[in-house]
C-alpha cells in the first residue's frame, strides 16, 4: 500500500498516485472521499497536470500556485524528487493536481517509456496541462520536450480521433525566468510553429489526415520572472498567475468547460485507474470508450446503492399483502419509494456519460417497477377478494330488507365492488409501467356473477321452503278434518284443499319470482316442482293419518258414533227389548266399507268432475303416491276392527242383562220388616232423613229413569282413569329414584307405548270391558283377558 508523505491530513493530504513502479493506487477513492471532500462533487472539480523536464521548479511552481506542499529539490544536491506521479488538492478550491515526473532525468537515463505513459496520461486525465519550461529551451526540440510531445501527440491522436472538436486539452506553457530580452510574442509564436512542424510530421490515421492541431488542444503562453534575480515580480506574477485558476470572471480562466472530462469526482478513481491500465499494457486507449465503461461501472454502483434503500423500504409490503390484506394508500407509497431511488441514481449518475445514463435510468426504472409489480399483482388479488366479500356481506344485509328484490339488489351490489375494485386497482397502477388488470377484472366479474347465481339458487331454495312450510300449513288441518270424516265425498274435500292451496301459493310464487328475474321457461318448472313438491307433502300428511293405530282409532269413533248413537245424535241405553245386533252389523258394515276408501286417494276433481293428474319424474310417481293402504294392511285393519268392535257387542249385550236382573217381594217385606225400627230412626231423625233424601231421591229418580247402568260404567270407567293415573305416578316416582341408565330403556319402552293411538284404542277398549270384570271380581285387563271374557259373556248369553 502507498504511503502518502508527512504532509498535515485534510485537503494538503498528498497521495503516490503512481510510483516508480507504474503501480496504481487504491487509496485515490478514499482520498477523493474522505481526505479532500469532494464525495459529492460531481462535475463541480478540476483536474490540472504539471509536465516539463527534471529540475525545471515543476513543485515549487504548484506549491505557490495552489498551496500544495510538493516535495521540492534541494538546491544543493540537485536531484530527482518527484518519483512517479503525486496527487493533491490545492487549498481552498476543488482542483487536483497532478505533480508528474520530470523528463530527461539522470536517474532514468535513456529509458523513455514511463515518461512517456506519464505524459500520456496526464494528457488523458487533466482538463489543463501545465508545460513548464526555461526561456532559454524555448527552439530546442529537446530541450523545450518537443519529442516528447510528438509521441504523446501522435498517440493521442489515436486517443482524439473520434472526438475531434468535441473535446479539448489546454496546454499552459509557462516559460520560466523571462528576464524580458525576449518578448513573449516572440517566444509564443517559436513554441506554435515549433507545435504546427511537430502536427505536420505525425503519422495520422485514415481519415484524419487534413486534420488540426487545434481540432484537439488550445494553447496559452506566459512567462515568470526569475525566481532568485527577480523575486518580487516573481511573486507577483504568480499571484497573477493564481487568479487564472480560481476566478471564473477572469478572461483568462483556463477551467472552461470545452475541457472537462466529464468525469465525476466519485469515478474519478475508476475512470483514472482504466486509462493508466490501458497505457501500461500498450492496449489501445479510446477514451470515450473509457468514458462509458467507467459510465456503465459506476451507474451500476449507485443502482445497487439506490436499490439497497429501496429493498428496505418495500420489505414492508410483503407480509400483509402475502397474508391477504390491503395496504393502504400502497400506490403513493410505492411511486414515492420509487421516485426516491430514482431521484438518487439520477443525482449520482446523471454526471456520467450520457447514453451509459439514459440507458441505465431505462433499466434501473424498469428492474424497480418490475419489483413492485409483484405487490401490485398482490394487492389486485386481494382487492378481488375483498370486492367479493363486499358484494356478498352488501347483497345479505340488502336481502333482510322487506320487500327486498334480489335482481335490483344484486345489479346495485356488482356496481358497487366493481367500482371497489376499480378504484383500488387505479389507484395502485404506476406511471411509466405496463401494468394491466384487464384480466383481473374480468375474472372478478364472473366471479361476482358465479357468486349472484349461487345466492339466487339460495333465495330461491329458501323462498321455495318457505312456500312449502306454508303449503304443509295449509294442508294440515283441512286433511285432518276431511279424514276424521270419512265418506263418500272425502278425497273430493282433499283435492279441493289442495287445488285452494297450490292457488295460493302459485300466486306468491309469481310475486316473489319477479324479483328474482327468472324467466318464463325457469317460472313453469318451479310451478311444476311446487305442484309436485305440494302433492308429496299432501301424500305424507295422508300417510301419517293413516298410520295402523291412528286409522283404527277414525274407524272405531265412526262405528261408536253409528252403533252408540241414535238418529238425533244422543247417546244409546240399551233396554232388554231392544235389537242389539241389528245395528250393530249395520255400524260395522258400514266401517268396514271405509276402509277401502282410505286405501286409495281419488284424484277427481270435485268441481269439474275431472280426473286430477301430475306428470310422474324419475324421482316421482303420481299413480304410486296414490296409494295408501296395502291389501296386506287393509286385511290387518278389517281383523283389529272387527275385533274391536266385538268388545263393543258384548259390552253392550252384557249391560242388557244387568238391567234384567229382578229382586223379589218377599225380600222387599223383609226388609220392612227388620229395619222397621231402622227406618222409624230415619224419620224421626232430622239429620238422618235429610241425609236419606239427598242421596235417595237422586237413586230413586236414576233407577225409575233406568240410568243406574250407565252410572255404573261411569263409575268403573273413572275408578279406571284414577288407577291408571296413580299407577303412572307411582312409575313417575320409583323411575325418579333409578339410576338412568336403568330406568332409560324402561322409560322408552313406556313413553314409546304411550305415544302410539293403536295402544292407547286398545286400552281404551280394554278398559270399557274390564267394567263388567271388576262386578266378577276379574281384575285382568290385558288383550287375552279380554278375549276370553268376551268369549265367556257369548256363552253365557
């Protein structure tokens, strides 16, 4: 690593640009950074150049004309001091200057090519290049370094070619100890013809052949008094001389800007290490060519740079996009961070060359839109998502609303997240992208209308299920009553409840239908489907009025209203003159007739006469739902019914004859007889014979009525009810007191008998005979008790 000379740190910090060597510093960006400032410089520097032979005062000429502390030789041992080329700033302004190694050295002897490469690139990198020279060498070819300057001509020739008039070189000649013999026109006008004879003799390339020197460098002459003879005016003309350097309003202001390299300071270490590299390895020097790979290195650095700020600050995107939420306000967001690492590349890059910048720029813009491209395809998806909620929650919440019509609802709710979607999609689209959401759009548009159709066939099964409950509602009672009153004109009565229903429901079924747009093709097949789905539920309502258990009870109940009832309607009390049998097989004939009317509904529709039908589906037969009772289950209910109604005949029979039992006279006269006294307290007693009265008189009146047996079955039947129910209790009480899983089988079994109408009739009957049991003292009540009482009571009568 180079060593910079004990020179004091800061701006007179000095750096071995290149040592005796031809090594290249990497200190010269540290240095530009840190040392000397000028970091952020950009074009606003200067670079100037001291060229002459060995001993001529080169150091000692910078020093005082910008400050430096150059190391300068001694007078006494008249030596080499500056080896290779040193760099420094000059004090209080923003010039680099380059002090270069003298020509014509001893110490290098005949060896010519570090002069020569040093001069080449002095010339290369210097906007001004200062020839110093005695006055007394001016003439000399080389003496005044003129075939020095021939080399360096005839390559930089090579170097200029092709920025010919475009880009020039200042050569300063500052001629040294002008004691004024010589005018400094005179010495001018020597070193141009001296320039021209040298231009003349190069070896040009093709096509540069009429070519002009002062196509590539302009030239300016001045002289200095003799440093040890003259120094006062010595000092004073380098004052003079100074203020050619630092003030832009002199006229002689040697930093124009027809000579700046356009080399900003931050590259300048890029930019200076490619050329020396160059000349070293003899490769062909193309400074423009330099100018745009230094242009492409460094805009390449200061993309990374700006890109780095720029990862950061997008990092924080990534995780709520990537889980589904929006961003908010993300399209500012996204085209400030990116204005701000494009306003960082420009304000570094746009110093280098400018096709390198323009297309940098091109490509720095798009590799960052395309790095936001992906928040912006992430946020378009979840601004689909959220479009979508919105129409879903938006068209629900609308749908509560009385009198709501799904069609309008959901037309003003697809507008509404669409225009979502629209606006958050706009707002997140970039200047100076491709970006499009076309295609997102339209995927959200038949989304939203997949999700409409999905919610209408939602309304519609809800509005359809509402109509079917009220449809059962109908229904239910009206078939109820029609089949608790069986006869001829039954299911004429069904069928007109059911056309009165479907009416009803036909017409809200319209009303409602227009508000889901369907049309008339779609409004006929749900007409069909309620009509069809009105019969089903119309046919269960049948069944389940025709169960075993609850038909046998209809059955019994309208045998009980013919045999035990009158043509007024009142009960009948059977009298041992009466015909018994008689009605009795008029009632059961007439039952038993009932229950092939059951078996089969009659579609015929009372009002027209006509046969009523629905066309059968795969899912559904009109002629099977037709059917009620199986033959096998008609035989079933004809055994139970006549068996029941056997009970009823015996009972009957079996009230007759407790009416015709007789007491005789002679008990009556004995009764007399021995409670004659008994009777006599009776009377004389006011309590005993109001007591008598009270329960007598009602007796007597029930015995002349002859009503006493039908007290007497009510009597049984209540004394029945009372046990059954304490027997109940008692069940309530001991089930109470189990563990449940004990009692829970026990329960079921219970509760399932006590639920079925078939059980409950056959208590019922058994309860009605067990009347005439309890008079026998016979306390069995179940069905074979039943049986053989009933046989019993045949046989005696």
């Amino acid at each position: 690593m180079d060593t910079p000379r004990p020179h004091p740190s800061g701006s007179l910090a000095q750096l071995h640009l290149i040592d005796e060597e031809k090594k290249f510093s990497q200190e010269l960006s540290t240095y530009v950074d840190q040392k000397w400032n000028l970091k952020d410089a950009g074009f606003n520097y200067n670079v100037l150049a001291v060229f002459g032979s060995q001993s001529t005062g080169k150091s000692t000429l910078l020093n005082r004309l910008f400050g430096t502390q150059f190391d300068v030789m001694s007078e006494s041992s008249r030596q080499q001091t500056t080896k290779g080329i040193w760099i420094s700033k000059g004090k209080d302004m923003k010039v680099l200057i380059m002090d270069v190694e003298g020509t014509d050295g001893r110490e290098r002897g005949e060896d010519q090519d570090f002069e020569r490469k040093s001069a080449l690139f002095s010339l290369a990198t210097s906007e001004v290049l200062i020839v110093n020279m005695w006055e007394h060498q001016v003439g000399l070819y080389n003496g005044a370094n003129m075939g020095l300057l021939k080399t360096v001509f005839e390559v930089n020739l090579q170097l200029f070619g092709s920025n010919r008039g475009k880009e020039k070189t200042l050569l300063l000649f500052v001629i040294r100890d002008h004691v004024g013999a010589t005018p400094l026109a005179n010495l001018s006008n020597t070193l141009k013809a001296d320039l021209d004879r040298i231009w003349q003799g190069l070896s040009k390339p093709e096509g540069l052949e009429n070519c002009k020197i002062l196509d590539y460098f302009d030239f300016s002459f001045t002289t200095l008094a003799h440093k040890l003879l003259q120094p006062e005016r010595f000092e004073e003309e380098v004052a003079l001389l100074r203020q050619r350097f630092i003030e832009p309003s002199n006229p002689d202001y040697v930093f124009k800007p027809q000579y700046s390299k356009r080399v900003p300071a931050d590259g300048l270490h890029v930019y200076a290490e490619a050329i020396w590299e160059k000349i070293v390895t003899n490769k062909d020097l193309d400074l423009p060519t330099q100018q745009e790979l230094l242009a492409q290195f460094r805009c390449d650095e200061i993309a990374n740079l700006a890109f780095v700020t720029f990862k950061d600050s997008i990092r924080d995107f990534r995780h709520p996009i990537e889980s589904g939420q929006l961003v908010e306000n993300l399209g500012p967001k996204m085209r400030e961070i990116r204005d701000v690492a494009i306003k960082s590349f420009v304000k570094d890059a746009s110093r280098y060359h400018a096709e390198v910048y323009k297309r940098k720029h091109a490509e720095v813009l798009t590799k960052a839109n395309s790095m936001l491209e992906s928040f912006f395809v992430g946020q378009l998806k979840n601004l689909h998502k959220k479009a979508v909620s919105q129409f879903s929650s938006e068209l629900q919440q609308a749908l509560k609303k009385d009198g709501a019509e799904f069609g309008a609802v959901s037309a003003t709710a697809k507008d509404n997240a669409t225009a979502f979607f629209l606006q958050g999609a706009a707002a997140i689209k970039l200047e100076e992208t491709d970006w499009e959401y076309e295609e997102e759009q339209f995927q959200l548009e038949q989304d939203l209308q997949e999700f409409a159709a999905t919610q209408r066939e939602k309304e519609l099964s809800k509005m359809l299920t509402g109509l079917e409950k009220q449809i059962k509602k109908d229904l239910e009672d009206p078939i109820k009553l029609a089949l608790d009153h069986p006869g001829p004109g039954m299911w004429g009565r069904v069928i007109t409840t059911y056309h009165h229903t479907m009416s009803r429901a036909e017409e809200l079924l319209h009303k409602k239908a227009r508000t889901f747009e369907l049309g008339q093709e779609e409004q006929q097949t749900l007409e069909e489907n309620l009509r069809r789905q009105g019969w089903v539920l119309l046919t269960m309502k049948v069944q389940e009025e025709s169960v075993d258990g609850l038909l046998l009870y209809k059955l019994l109940n309208r045998f009980e209203e013919k045999f035990q009832r009158d043509e007024r309607g009142l009960p009948r009390v059977w009298k041992p003159d009466d015909d018994i049998d008689t009605p009795f097989r008029k009632a059961r004939d007439e039952t038993l007739e009932l229950i092939p009317l059951y078996a089969k509904i009659k579609a015929l529709d009372p009002t027209t006469g006509e046969e009523f039908s629905l066309e059968s589906t795969d899912d559904f037969d009109f002629d099977q739902s037709l059917r009620v009772l199986s033959e096998t289950r008609q035989q079933e209910l004809t055994t139970q019914l006549k068996r029941k109604t056997d009970a009823s005949f015996v009972e009957a029979k079996r009230s007759v004859v407790s009416t015709q039992v007789k007491v005789p006279y002679w008990v009556g006269v004995a009764l007399i007889i021995l409670g004659w006294n008994e009777f006599m307290a009776i009377l004389m007693n006011p309590l005993y014979l109001s007591l008598t009265l009270m329960l007598g008189l009602p007796f007597g009146i029930l015995w002349y009525l002859d009503l006493l047996p039908l007290v007497q079955r009510i009597g049984w039947k209540a004394y029945d009810q009372a046990m059954e129910f304490g027997r109940e209790k008692l069940r309530d009480v001991v089930h109470s007191s189990e563990p449940v899983l004990v009692r829970a089988p026990q329960q079921r079994i219970l509760e399932e008998e006590q639920g079925r109408p078939q059980d409950f009739l056959h208590r019922h009957s058994a309860r009605s005979l067990s009347s005439h049991g309890h008079e026998r003292g016979d306390t069995r009540d179940d069905g074979e008790g039943l049986e053989m009482s009933s046989f019993e009571d045949k046989k005696n009568l």
